[in-house]
C-alpha cells in the first residue's frame, strides 16, 4: 500500500522521510524511522568534525539494517566546497545510500555522488529551484509549503499550490513538506501528486527524539497559530515556535537590528545543548503549523503506522462516497 516511484527508489517500505532536523537528527531518532519503515535521516551539520559523523554513521548501522540517509545544508556561513567534499568522503566511505541537500545547487556534488551510486534528494521552496535540482541530476525533489518549519523560503506560497506546481513542472518524483502531521495530511500530499512527504516537527514529539521532555510537551501544547517567522530582515526566513527568545529576535528585526546584532542576540540559543534542557523560552526552535495537529508524544512507529491507518480508512471512506 502506497508504493511509489520513491519507495522504489530508495527501498523502503512507506515515502515517509524524517527531517533533517539540526541537533536532532541523529542515529537515536533517524534509526526508529527507517525501522518503521521510514527513510530515517541524520543531520551532518549537527557533529563538530569528520569523525563524529563517522561514528554517528556507524551508530545508525549499528541500529538499524534499513536504508538511511545524511543531510548536508549548502548554505553561505556554514560549509563551503572543500568542507562539503569532506563529509561527501566519510558519506561515501560509510556507503550511505542517499544524500539529502538544500541551499545552494548541489552541483559541484553530483559527479562525486553518481560515480558512488548514492541517490540525492535537493529540498528547496519553490517551483523554479526544483526545475534547477531536476537539471543538475536530483533523483528526487523535495518541495516545502510556507507552513513549514524550518526554511521555508520567502514567497510565502503554501504546499496546496506548491505540490502541484512542481509536479506539473518535473519529472523527477517530487517529496511534499509543510503542514503534514497525520494519515490526513499524507493522503493528501499524494492526492496533489507527491511521491512521498516529509516531517520534521512530527517527529520532534516523539519518544526516541533528544529533544528534551518540555520541549515535546510545548509542542504538544501548541495550537497552529503559536510559530512566528524571523530572520526575514535578512532573507533567511525561518519558522519557529513561538518563545520569549524567538520574539526577542523578531522585535530586534522589527526595530531595524544588524545582522551583528541578530548574531548577538542569537547567542547560544539554537545550540545543541538548548534543545536537550529544560529552558523552552530561552530556545530558538524550528517549528511548522502543523504543530497544532500534534495532541500526544507517541513513538515514531506509532507515528509512522497510525499515519497509514489513518489514510487507509481515508481511502475507504472516499471510495464509499462514489456514485453507484
């Protein structure tokens, strides 16, 4: 049920993929969704060096059979070309099967890539860089709606046109993100067209994420209207939950701050060490609307199998209303 061009692809069981979620996407939570049957994800900017991410690479064989992907952000500030070649050398010697990118083109990687045999996936936000991954040799295209959280680009356009336009737009199999949560949404997405979707805050209140406890609970208590989007002042939008340290930087921009002064008032709050204590107000955390669809911390094979439950019955239910 729900086999697809991407389940083909990447030999797994359901076109579900966990986010690249930076500080908690690691072996601990990516392991749980490929052995639900998922495409578990580890996020290689969340490991100091070379070796950590070997070792975190090792740790997620070591868990689970099943394929897996790491996730490399090109972006400006954070890696650059001989960087990004570096973790593209440990990817390669550990034989990760899939490479999930976003940012910039990933077209300084894709002969390293295809001469390994690894499949990539580009994520982007909107309709014009999806047409460009497909050019430069993406096997799949992830395309993420304004609700999302995270990056969710700055056109501000939602995945109910964005999906579609893409997949009028591509061949490639194209990944729906933004606002997915539940069997509803999942159904949906694959309605407009997706192969497949992907989840990041879904995934934060689950019982293997190293999120610490009241972070899942704030988004378990959270309704779709408790995010904000920052960093727009410069052209980095980002969709975050809604803290006292969110709304800080947010009136900072609203009051014409430099990037220096973001950067400042920034701090250590999007560290490793924020998302795994108890200060919820003092964090800076990536957080979709979808949040408001989230009512329990569940594991992430309850998450995976009351998704394709849901949709299943969802199914049923549409074919039932057919005109006899």
């Amino acid at each position: 049920m729900f086999a697809t061009r991407l389940t083909e692809m990447l030999g797994i069981k359901y076109p579900i993929i966990q986010g690249g979620l930076q500080w908690l996407a690691t072996a601990q939570l990516a392991s749980a969704v490929s052995e639900a049957g998922g495409l578990g994800i580890i996020s290689s900017h969340s490991f100091p060096d070379q070796e950590s991410l070997r070792k975190e690479i090792r740790r997620m064989k070591e868990e689970t059979s099943k394929p897996f992907g790491v996730n490399m952000s090109i972006l400006p500030g954070l890696t650059n070309e001989e960087q990004m070649m570096e973790l593209l050398k440990v990817i390669s010697e550990e034989k990760v099967p899939v490479v999930e990118t976003s940012g910039r083109s990933p077209e300084p990687f894709i002969e390293k890539l295809k001469s390994e045999g690894i499949k990539l996936i580009h994520k982007v936000p909107s309709v014009r860089f999806a047409q460009k991954a497909e050019s430069v040799g993406a096997d799949a295209v992830t395309i993420v709606g304004f609700e999302c959280g995270g990056r969710p680009g700055m056109d501000e356009v939602t995945s109910l046109i964005l999906v579609p336009k893409a997949v009028e737009s591509v061949k490639i199999p194209v990944i729906a993100g933004g606002g997915i949560a539940d069997g509803r949404g999942f159904l949906a997405a694959l309605a407009l067209g997706a192969e497949g979707v992907v989840m990041g805050t879904r995934f934060v209140a689950t019982q293997e994420c190293p999120a610490h406890p009241r972070i899942k609970e704030a988004f378990v208590n959270a309704t779709e209207s408790d995010t904000l989007m920052i960093y727009r002042s410069i052209k980095n939008a980002a969709r975050v939950l809604k803290t006292e340290a969110a709304e800080k930087i947010l009136s900072l921009e609203q009051e014409g701050a430099s990037l220096e002064e973001l950067l400042t008032a920034m701090g250590g709050r999007m560290s490793p060490n924020a998302y795994r204590e108890a200060d919820v107000d003092g964090t800076i955390i990536g957080c979709g609307q979808c949040v408001g669809l989230i009512h329990k911390i569940k594991s992430v094979r309850e998450v995976i199998e009351d998704m394709i439950q849901d949709a299943q019955s969802i199914l049923q239910r549409l074919n039932s209303m057919k005109a006899k």
